[in-house]
C-alpha cells in the first residue's frame, strides 16, 4: 500500500494519461460499437433480400429469379413440429427471454476470453436473426472482432424483442435463414430438398433441415449423408428432451426414409427456361419504371404459361426429336459436306473465348491450327452443328396468352439457351403463302378462283434471273387458290402476288397481321424468302382463327410486390386487321392442308377441326408448321443454328419434320381431362354463303352443268353464273362453235 502512494505520487501524470487513454479508447471502441448497429429505420423496416417468383396461369410457381433464393413465410404456412424443432434445437427458452439468454450469453464470453478461442454458442433465435437479417456477421474473424459483433448481436437482438413479437421473430428468422444450396429461408429449402411447400414436411424432413442450421455445408445431406442422419436424430432427441416428441414419434422419425430431390433434377432448369428467360428480360425493361429489384424485392410474377400445356409442349418434342435426331445423324455423313465442315470449324474457332482472347494474329493462327488437328474438338463442334433445333409456342389467341414456349431442342438444361421462338429470324417458305392468298380473298377473289401452274422467269433487283419450281418440279394445268393452298404449289403463289395480290399489299396486310420484321418487296415473297420471327408468323395465324382480330401475345399478366400490392397488370392489345368472311375463309382453305394436304401427317395425332400451313425453305434448311384449333394457335420451326447444315431428303419436308410436334402437342392437351377443353368447331360467319358451282368453269352452276360441287363465298362477292352450260343443248352448240366455248 505504501509502495502504491509513492508510485501514485510520483506517477500521477502517468495514471492521468492511462485513465485518459482508457476512457478515448472506450468512448473510441463505443462509436466502433454502435457504428456496425443498424439504424432505427433499419430496424423498423428490415430489408431482407426475398426472390421473385413466376407463377404459371393454373397456380405453379415455373421459376424464380434470385441472388439469395429466399421466399416470405408465415406461421400458418409451416407444420408445427418444424417450428418445435426450431426452438428445440436452436433455443429452448425462446418465449421466455427478452432476445438474449444472458447466463447462455455470458458463459460464452467468458469462454471466449479465457481460451482465445473462437467459440461460437449461446446465439438465440433472436440473436441469429439480427446476425443474419442485418449481415453483422464478416469473414475471417478474430477473437476482438467476434466479440464485438457477439455484444452487437446482444443489444440488435434486445431491440428486434421490442419491435416484434415472437410470432414475427419466427417468420423472419424462417424465411431468411441460410439453409444451404442456395436455399435462404425454409420455403426454398423445403422445395430444394423434397420437393415439397414446408406444410407438406413430415417430423422427419422437418428435423433435417432444422439439422442444417448447424452448418449447412458440413451436415450436406448429398455430400455428408450419415453426418445429416446423426444431426437429424440430435434434433428428434432434443424435441423428445423439451417434449415436444414422444419416444415412440422420434423412433417413427428416425425409421422414415428420406426422399431427396435428385441433384441433376436440382441443377436442370425450369420446365419452361426459355419463357422464363423472356420474362426476366421484359421485367428487366420495367425495372426503371417502377423501380423495383427483381433478384431482391420478392415481386410475384403472374404470367400467361399453362404449365400444363407446357409438359405437353416439352414431351412432343422429345419425343419427336428422339425420332427424328438419330435419322438424321446417320444420314448427314460429314464426308459429303467437307466444305460445309470447314465452315462451321472455323466459325466454331473464331467465336471461342480462347481465340477472341488471344493477344496477337499469331496468337490466333496457331491456336487455330492447334484446335483443327484436335479431333476431339471436331468431333464436339459436328455434334453440335447437327444438332436438330426446334422453337414452339402456342397461343391463346382471344387474348394474346403465350399458353407454352419451348424455345430449343435441349430444354432440359439449358437456362439461357438461345430462344428459337424470339431470338431467331428464318425464312417460313410456304408458311407464307396464306398471307398472299388473304389479299386476294379479302379484294374480292373466291377460293375456286384459276390460277395457271405455269413457269415464270423475273429479273431481280441485282439483274439476274429467278426462274423458281414447284417443289417437284412439275407443272401445268390451272389450280384454285384452294387447291394450290391444300398442295402448297410454288408457281400459283408466285403468279398470284404477280397478278393479284401486289407485293406491296402483301407487306401492308403482313406488318398488320403482327408481322414486325421487314420484308423484301420482291415477287419472291410469295414463298416466304423474307426471314420473320417464329413467334411473329404464329401471332398472325392467329388472326385467322380469332375472326380477324390480331391480339399481340403477352406473358406477364400482373406483377405484385412482396405484400401483394399491384405494380402492374396487362390487358390484350386487340386491333380487327381483317373482314371475319376472309378469316373464316382462309381458315376453311387452311383446313384442306390438314385433311389430305401438305400437313396431314397432323391426322395421326389429332382428329378434332384444325387448319394450318406447312413450310419448307431452299434445300430443307427450314421446315414449319403453324396451325390453329378454335381455342389454340401454335406453330413449330425445326432446323440447325448453323446454316451450313441442313436436312438433306424430303424429311426436311414441314409435314414431316414439323407437323408432328404441333399434332402430338395438340393430342395431349386436348385429351387431357384437366385441361377440359370442349370440342369446337370454326363457326361460318352470316356473310359467306355456300353454293353449287361448275367443276368446269368455276362459276355458279346451272342445272345444265355436267360436274357439280359446293364451294363458300363471301356474298358480297358472289361469282356470276356458269354461261357454258346455260342451256340444256350446250354440248350441241359447242361442238356447232367451239370457238364460243
């Protein structure tokens, strides 16, 4: 004590300073404190990070967009014994502390100095949620560093108690905790895990992901299994220890086997990427407007898809694909397409990451070299050469309702594969042929109007000569504008848009039919040399079914917020392009290309009332069919990304290679029970009226003409009566003065 006083009295500016430093360093080390602390807005208002969900027309949630994948839940979503398991486990005394369990809490302070060891410990539920809720927690830290984010969990959790019951606290804490592969918040981890919404979770699956919350990595049930199963009985022991379980209910509990969703399902996409992928894009496009973040703010995305028709969609095409892929396979033989192959090598190399990366041109020539005399390489650039695309979509056309999109052959897991439905401009070939044929019907020309079959040689705009064919190189004779729809005849469309229907009409009637893509104002239109885009062509189909109304196709219905106020809700935009006589006109034309016409194959599959137009393009590159059922307009466009390749027989033919897919896809739907789609048939409008006519001549008969048969008209453009066979001795007359007949 002595020694103390004269230390005191000779040190005292010592222990002045040292008192000085002490109180600078704790005034120093509370500013440091209460800095990392959120703010009282922060605390009023937490800002959890919650993805978006997309939500098909009959309730599926198709997708979601996230940077954490984490979904908003409430008690009365969760079974009981999940939150039993919660409490049990994680904090046995939830509903009596004030946020912190302070002899919990203290002991592990204590441990925490005495062994310099960084324990963790003695976090609450509450405190867990002020860790994870405001991101008090860093990375790497050190025995200073985690005792101050400890004492910053304990006055965040005590404030988070005053602001909130215990039945918030819950919600929050279960709708944003981590709970491994990429699932934050029990919502996604119950989805992610089985399959299931977190109501649908037996005591077993809710008692492991409970088990997660110890160390979602270490207790990874497809990378530590047993390590998962012991956590799990941990948990089922504690709910027995607290009560909440009975001997006999945990043992039922441990004996259950566990079902995980498979990790391949886990990684492919969505049953619909390349639609989700689209309205991704278009949400994007409204963000500045509205002002929202798609990967945080948990919007609720409510589109047109049919998630049923969507299935439906995907097993047509696999199923025609595994067809039809192999054919072709075995029949393009890279030997007979050598030139073909240099091609798509070298544009497979120049569009390399590691050849665009290159430094220098010597750099590029010899990593070129390098990569042609690697046949491994080869052999992965021919495989996807030939790779048989595909891109499909169906509509509602009433109301513009995109009801299923595949946009490419490998669907299953791709996630931002190119859309072939959007992404994509090729020529239709004849798919086009209907809208030539709409400018003549609805400018006054009957389906049994005459055309010649006859060769036509044009001079194009760069001075050569275009001397086109019909597909099997035939000629002659003259056909109707039904009869050459039904048969898709190449030289009575041509001489059609020569003589009457103008190519610029053509364009004009095209662009209002929901066409957008410029089109080539040459006669070579008419068999559809102009390139458009999948979904395009199939919106204007729709025209026909729909009366004559184009309705533009949509896929985003309504966006809410998190709380599920309206951000924006879509109407169909509905404009009347054509006259419901040429509609139903063209569409009772179009019906002859599926019964007996270039798309019949669609009859193996589909027997109700449909109409439609195969396409085929120069050398079977393209091969389309776009059709429509009163209720539903699709169509379908097969080929290859590289327009090297293409089929190389008449499979390429649209029947074959196309038609099949729309078939199959309707056969499904409409024999779906679920779906219950009534059999409907196209309605003739009061303005077209049938009638007999002359075989002959094409003109209304009279009694006198030998060969009959009915056609449909619209009666404001009736043609005249048939004056061949005007009188009952006509034959007399004509063999008197054939030059009259």
């Amino acid at each position: 004590m002595k020694r103390l006083k004269t230390f005191l009295k000779k040190d005292k500016r010592t222990v002045i300073i040292g008192l000085i430093a002490a109180v600078i360093l704790s005034v120093l080390y509370g500013i440091y404190l209460f800095s990392g602390l959120p703010s009282l807005e922060q605390l009023e208002n937490p800002k959890p990070e919650f993805a978006t969900k997309v939500y098909s027309i009959d309730g599926e949630i198709i997708d979601q967009y996230y940077i954490k994948n984490r979904t908003s839940v409430t008690l009365d979503q969760l079974p009981p014994h999940l939150v039993d398991a919660l409490i049990a486990t994680e904090d046995k005394n939830f509903y009596g502390h004030w946020g912190v369990d302070l002899p919990r809490f203290m002991r592990a302070m204590v441990k925490n100095i005495f062994t310099l060891r960084l324990r963790e410990g003695a976090s609450t539920i509450t405190q867990q949620l002020a860790r994870n809720l405001y991101e008090l927690k860093g990375f790497n830290e050190n025995v200073f560093s985690k005792m101050t984010r400890k004492i910053r969990e304990f006055i965040t959790a005590v404030q988070i108690e005053r602001n909130y019951t215990k039945k918030e606290i819950l919600e929050m804490y279960l709708s944003i905790t981590f709970f491994g592969r990429s699932a934050y918040g029990i919502s996604s981890a119950a989805q992610i895990y089985f399959g299931k919404t977190p109501k649908e979770l037996t005591t077993s699956e809710s008692a492991l992901l409970i088990a997660l919350l110890k160390g979602p990595g270490a207790y990874d049930p497809f990378r530590h299994f047993e390590k998962a199963i012991n956590r799990r009985n941990t948990v089922l022991s504690q709910m027995v220890k607290y009560d909440y379980l009975t001997e006999q209910e945990a043992e039922s509990a441990k004996n259950e086997k566990l079902e995980f969703i498979p990790l391949d399902e886990q990684l492919q996409a969505g049953i619909a990427p390349h639609f989700v992928e689209m309205v991704r894009q278009q949400l994007i496009q409204r963000a500045e407007k509205y002002g929202f973040d798609i990967y945080r703010d948990g919007l609720s995305v409510y589109t047109t898809l049919d998630s049923r028709m969507q299935r439906y969609a995907n097993r047509a095409i696999e199923e025609h694909l595994n067809e039809y892929q192999p054919a072709f396979s075995k029949s393009w033989n890279w030997k007979n397409h050598r030139d073909e192959l240099k091609q798509v090598v070298s544009l497979a190399i120049r569009t390399s990451d590691q050849y665009r990366d290159a430094l220098s041109d010597k750099q590029r020539d010899s990593m070129a070299k390098a990569f042609k005399k690697n046949q491994h390489y080869i052999d992965s650039v021919k495989e996807i050469a030939s790779r048989i695309e595909v891109g499909f979509t169906a509509i509602d056309h009433t109301n513009g309702n995109i009801l299923a999109m595949v946009g490419g052959s490998e669907f299953k897991m791709f996630k931002y594969g190119l859309n072939h439905v959007t992404q994509i401009k090729r020529q239709p070939g004849s798919a086009f042929k209907p809208l030539v044929y709409t400018v003549a019907i609805d400018n006054g020309y009957p389906p049994c109007y005459e055309i010649l079959n006859q060769p036509v040689t044009l001079m194009m705009a760069d001075g050569s000569r275009w001397a086109p064919e019909n597909f099997d190189h035939t000629f002659g004779g003259k056909f109707t504008l039904r009869e050459a729809i039904k048969q898709s005849i190449n030289l009575v469309a041509i001489r059609a848009i020569m003589e009457i229907a103008p190519v610029s009409t053509v364009i004009q009637y095209a662009h209002r039919m929901g066409i957008k893509s410029d089109l080539p104002p040459y006669e070579s239109l008419a068999i559809g040399t102009g390139e458009v885009q999948p979904l395009e062509l199939i919106s204007a189909f729709g025209v026909y079914a729909n009366k004559g109304v184009h309705v533009e196709p949509i896929a985003i219905l309504r966006i809410e917020d998190k709380n599920g106020n309206v951000i924006e809700e879509n109407q169909p935009a509905k404009r009347e392009v054509l006259s419901e006589e040429t509609a139903y006109l063209m569409t009772n034309m179009m019906e002859g290309s599926v019964n007996g016409g270039s798309a019949a194959r669609v009859r193996n599959y589909f027997v109700r009332p449909a109409a439609g137009k195969t396409g085929t393009t120069q050398e079977y590159a393209d091969a389309w069919f776009v059709g429509f059922t009163p209720q539903i307009t699709a169509g379908v466009w097969v080929g290859f990304d590289n327009k090297s390749v293409h089929f190389t027989t008449s499979d390429g033919q649209g029947g074959r290679a196309a038609a099949p897919i729309w078939g199959r896809f309707m056969k499904y739907v409409y024999e779906d029970p679920k779906i219950n789609l009534p059999i409907a048939y196209f309605i003739q409008p009061e303005g077209v009226v049938s009638d007999t006519i002359c075989v002959e001549t094409k003109k209304i008969a009279t009694e006198f003409c030998p060969e009959k048969e009915v056609e449909i008209f619209n009666k404001k453009f009736i043609p005249g009566k048939c004056t061949k066979h005007a009188v009952k001795n006509w034959k007399e007359l004509e063999e008197k003065n054939p030059t009259n007949f």
